[in-house]
C-alpha cells in the first residue's frame, strides 16, 4: 500500500492552522506499517484539489483527502469529488436521519445547508461521523482508494478509525514495518554516527534504515526493518549494543521524555526529588511537573534567581560566591546539598549558569553553565559550555541536569574520559 | 509571487515530528501579503526531491525546501540540488571557519564529516547560518528562486529572516501591506467577535481583513489593509477602539509575550519580582526568566508543590490549608503576601490548582485555580475553571496569572462586572 495525503485548507498554507492532521494520520500509519510517500497541502479550489488528485492516483494506491466538507460556501471538496468520479449526489436517507438528530440533540435549528450535508455521491460508500454533520466518503477507482474525511481532527480521527483503517485492512491486508527509536541527550548526530561507524554499515546492507532526529539537546535515533523475525533480531541486538555504547545518553525509546522516565525511577525507588535552580529559573521544576502524577515524588523548588536568594534562603556561603562566583562548582554543589536539606527531599538538582546574552565574561563566557546532583550518596558536579543562545541554553541546561540526576539513579559513571 | 514549500523528512511523513516549520513560514509570508500556494512533505530520496522539484518549478516562481542538510548520510538535499542544477561542491572559505569556530567555541573536536558542511554548490548564493553548521542555499534558475534551508526550526527561521526574505525582497518587490496584530489574554475569539459586531461590519466593507489565531489562553488578532494613508487611519483607530473596550485582555502588539511586556512595566516602576507557584510548579518563574535581562527585577520563586513546603518554608498556615484546601482564596492569598516579604520583593504572583487528571472532586474539579498577586497596595486573587488537560491548564493558568499581574500594575480593574 502506497499512501498520499492530501489536505485541502488555505489555513494551512498561511499557517493559521498548523498541520497536526497530516502528523496524526502519518503516525498511525506507521504504526500499521504503512510509511505515508507524500503528503500535499493545497488551497480550497477545483483545479488545485484535480490536479492534486491526478498526480496522487498516479503515484499511490490510497488517498486520503481531509478538509473541504463543510456547509459552508467554501466548502468545495465533496461537489468536486462528485465530478471528478463522475457521479452525482442524491440525499442519503441514513445520513439525514443523523444529521437531524445532531441538530434536535442541541437544540438548533436545521438549515438547507446543514441538510445539504445528506446528499452524498451515489458511488461512494458513506463513512460514518458520530461527531459531526459532514460524513466521509470512500470512493474505489480502479483498483485504487480515495478516502475524504472533514478537516476537524477529531472528526476525521473517529471516521478513520472506526472506518477508514479497517476497511483498509480489508482491502490491502497489511504489510507489517518494524522500527525502534532510541532518545539520545547530551550527544549530537554525528557523534552517535562516528561513534556506531564500524556496525552501521553492515546494517545498511543488511537493508535496515536510519534516521536521526535531532533538536536541542537531544537526538532521536530510529532504526527501522521488515516485521520479520530476521529484522527484529538485528534491529534488538544493535539497540542493545546501543544501551551499552551509550549509558550516558540513551535515556529512553519512542516518546519518552528524560522528565518521565526520571518520575519512573523515583516512583520505584520510592524517592523524592526538588530543586534548587538559578539560570534556568523553575524550568526544571516545570519539566518535572508537567508529567502526571509527579506530585507523588517532586515536592518543591527553590528558584534562586538574584544572589541574596541563594544566601538568605538557600544557604549558600556568601563568602563563595564573592570568591568564586555564583557560577561555580562550590556554589552549585552548595545549592543542592542545601536544596536537599531544606527542600527534605532525596534527591535535588541545582543549575547555575550564563544564559546570555549579557553576563558573559572572558572567563566566564555566556553558555558556561554547571549543573549539580546531591543524593544520599552525596553531591556532584559538571561543567557544560554551550552557545550564545539565550532559550537554547536554558533548555540544555536543563536536559542536561535532569540527565545527571538519570545517570546518579542508574548509578552510571559520568566523569569525562 | 507565488511560492511552494517542500518539506524534505522521513519524521514529517510518519508523524514523528508536527510539520510547524510549514506553518511558520505560510505565516511569515502571509504578513508580507503573499499567501504560500502549494505545501509539498516528501521523503529523503533523491527521485522525490527530483520530482517535486520539477513539479514545483513548473507551477510557481519561489520555492522554499526545508531539511536534509544535516551532516549524516540520511541527508542528501545539498548533493540532490548539487547536482539538479548542474553545478560542483567546493569548500566554501568563510562557511569553513563559520563551522571550525562553531566547534571551537563549544570545545568540541571536528569530524570530517562536519568539515563537509562547509562544501556548497559552486552556482548558489550561501545563506549565513549563524546557528548551526548547515549554511542555506539560494539558486537562480531562470527567472525563479529555489531556497534550501535546514530543518532544525530556529535555524531555518534566521536564515530565513536575514538573508532569504531580505533576497526576496529585492527579486521581486513587495506589494505593502499593512497590518496589526493585537494579543488577547483571557478572552475567547467568538466573544471577541460579539463584542465588535457593531463595527466589524463596515471595516470589512472598507476592504479590511481579520484573522484570529488562537491557542491556550492567548488569541491573536491580526487587522490587514493596504499600506495607505487611508488604510492605516482606519486601522489604528480601530486599534484604539479595541484598548478601549479590552483593557483587561489586550496585553501587547505583534509578538509581544504577558511576560515581556510585565517585565517592561516592572522596568520602568523600578520594582522586582517573585512567585510562589504550586500547580505551575515553576512554570510562572520558567516563563519570566526566558526574557531576556529579566535578572534585573525578578528576584526568585518558591515552588511550593507539597503541603509542607507550603507550610514550612513559605509560612502558610497549616489549619487554613486543612479547613479550606490547598486550592483556596485564603491559601492562595497567604502564598502571594508571605511570598513577597520572604523573597523581599514588591510584588507576588502566586498559584493553586488541579491541574490534573488526577486529585479532582465533586466540589473542586479539575481545572479549578486560584491565581494571587500581592503588590505595595495589598492582594487580590481571582478564581478560574479551566478544563481536562493538565499541560493546558497550566498554561492557561500561568496566562491568566501573569495577566492579573499587568492588570495590577497598570491598575486595571479585574473584578467580575
């Protein structure tokens, strides 16, 4: 099965509207096996939505259209399917019938364009839509598969999946892809590439796939092969291979976030955690909170912006801070061995860093950063530089804490080689 | 003009990765009056690159790719177009000592592959990418423009700012548009709508354009025109109206965020800033100190998310939080008063809610928040009911907190008509 996706929407093209339909549809799937070829966005006109099919028909079996089926006026999708397939409408009495209902359910009146909304193509087959007034068309042309649904995502979500992906099935069987995806923090793309040189090009010839997704502060690496027992077993034992190249950074696969899985480790080991934080002023609490149920393990933070914040309330030696300043590997290590006192937590993460774009110094320079650890095994260090970025390095400094404190859990050794 | 995008990535097609490259961009040229015409997602291989490119140069005059210009070997744009346009790679001198330095100052050692970056196509113009290692590429072909630019969004975006629009500009003119964009905090955009019906009207009849482009707790409204006299006086009158009757929303211009603008007042009333949060869990704090040069007003935060640290370090009192509940006026209130004399600040934001999905009940749902400021001239706090998802409620609480804030300092009154 070759797949295309249309969508059809000028909200889209002037980016009112970001595209989260196509990356729905193109993740589903792919869970099924099924890599989208090509996903097209196009304006609300005939000639745009004829050419555009002509071309999909040419080079895939199924299309999928979304948007366009609306009551309104600019609503253009289904009338334009209707000649293109040469058919024509006539009112759908099933659909009338829920139309109707939909509109006496809320207590509104039905307008001749709502009930517009019933007249389908004859040679379609009706896809159902429990949410909303605009049904989804299946049309079968010439052994190919065109699929309309309404641009509202959780409408076009329900139909195809109550309708579109099993009938799908049932048309094309389905040809199983199998694929992992390893989160690397701490490492950029070409060093995991220079790093796996010496097996990554057997696997190619082996006829596996990679793919590097970089963005700050981390890489998601996916591998991916055939559903067969040959595949699966080279793709295991590389991602295994993986694990133990890379302790210090492969921190979890698929959609995990370092947040998340520091919130499994602290809920097994039935630990706490707080932090105490000043170049990133609350962003790591703020990452930590944002997974469910992390009030069972996080109990609070302090966010030592200005200095006399770190002294008054965190305890940190004022003494230190004239001598080596905020940005120190005294001072970092104090905020969370303080932290952690103060805050009766297990564990506490400190940061303290130039974020820029003021501050910097020759020897201090904006990006210089150390971030620190304490646990009931004690405290420690390290030392990051990262860029001139302002947003950028607060965000590494805060993959890179939540990561120390990953590796302080696993109990694996982070001192540079 | 007429312009296509092509966004070249594997991770856009299976759904990995949200196409908001594509968006920003329709939007970026919206603001200068061209409306992007086509959007095309396709694969890292060079026969979908050939053909789009084909396609694509056949029906519009400007095209915009995006990704594959990564240093690995999944990224084949750079040889792809290398070779389209009938051209050579050589080492480019100033995009090698860009690359060399970018490693330098981040102390990293620099692989061959890194140095390849530095090899362009000898027929395009180099775009300076000051982000990254991988420059973007402009190509003349008969009369139209191919701009190929990296993947990674923040660099796309500034070679795109500074050298391609600027380009484009200067190839083929501006039709000038006129346009202002006003930010909404806490109000819906039907009801925005309701309550400028009564003029709406006759400035679309005078040829004015709206959008409204909302997301969590923020709508911006955006009033287009031509760039004349006329047009202008129409729309900055309008604009006056809109302060008027929307003290309490209307928080900024263009891009404009709650928390630059609060750090601006802040600024010039010489006063500082802290937080006491619980359901934002340092999200406020995170928010206020991603503006740059926010060290000199905002002082630090308490990020009080387990009771005890309530009561132990910010000095709530224990029997309130038991007789009325953590999410409560007069814990709330508490928070924001002790808050502002511990952290020996003028003012206080502070926060209490469910953010969910978890620890709602018939009484307090999820979704209730109390949000608290306290200021030289005493506290107020405000009640809200958001929704299900805790991501959102967070957001929209951290919004309507900072919000409070700007009301307060500008002595808007918030209470309920």
């Amino acid at each position: 099965m070759k797949v295309e996706v249309i969508c059809i929407g000028d909200e889209l093209l002037i980016g009112q509207t970001v595209n989260t339909n196509a990356s729905w549809i193109g993740s589903e799937f792919a869970k099924q096996g099924v890599k989208v070829a090509f996903c097209t966005v196009i304006k609300d006109t005939v000639s745009d939505i004829v050419n555009a099919l002509d071309l999909a028909l040419s080079r895939v079996d199924t299309v999928v259209i979304t948007g366009g089926l609306g009551p309104t006026k600019d609503d253009i999708t289904k009338h334009t399917l209707t000649k293109y397939f040469n058919t024509e409408l006539e009112i759908n009495q099933e659909v009338l019938e829920r139309v109707t209902t939909y509109f006496k359910k809320r207590g509104r009146s039905m307008l001749d364009v709502n009930m517009q909304q019933a007249a389908m193509p004859k040679s379609c087959k009706v896809l159902r839509n429990d949410h909303g007034t605009a049904s989804g068309m299946w049309f079968d042309y010439e052994g190919k598969v065109v699929i309309s649904l309404p641009g509202v995502p959780h409408e076009m979500k329900h139909i195809l999946i109550e309708s579109g992906f099993p009938l799908l099935k049932e048309k094309f069987g389905s040809k199983a892809l199998y694929h992992r995806t390893l989160q690397f923090q701490g490492i950029g793309e070409s060093y995991i590439a220079d790093r796996i040189a010496d097996i990554e090009e057997s696997l190619v010839e082996a006829g596996l796939k990679f793919a590097y997704l970089p963005s700050a502060g981390l890489v998601r690496f996916r591998i991916s092969g055939a559903d067969s027992q040959r595949d699966i077993d080279i793709i295991s034992s590389f991602v295994d291979e993986l694990y133990e190249r890379f302790p210090e950074n492969v921190f979890g696969e698929g959609n995990d976030s370092l947040a998340e899985v520091i919130g499994r480790l602290l809920t097994e080991k039935e630990m706490t955690l707080g932090s105490v934080e000043s170049c990133t002023g609350g962003t790591v609490a703020s990452e930590i909170v944002h997974v469910q149920g992390s009030s069972s393990y996080f109990l609070g933070s302090i966010v030592s912006y200005a200095n006399e914040v770190k002294t008054n309330f965190v305890g940190v030696n004022e003494y230190d801070i004239i001598q080596q300043g905020a940005v120190s590997e005294t001072v970092v290590k104090q905020m969370a061995q303080n932290g952690r006192e103060k805050l009766g937590v297990d564990y506490c993460i400190s940061t303290s860093g130039i974020a820029g774009p003021g501050g910097g110094s020759e020897e201090k320079p904006v990006g210089l950063v150390w971030v620190g650890v304490a646990g009931p095994e004690g405290v420690s260090a390290r030392k990051f530089l990262f860029g001139d970025f302002r947003e950028r390095n607060i965000r590494m400094t805060v993959l890179s804490a939540l990561n120390l404190l990953r590796c302080k859990l696993l109990e694996i050794n982070t001192e540079k080689k």
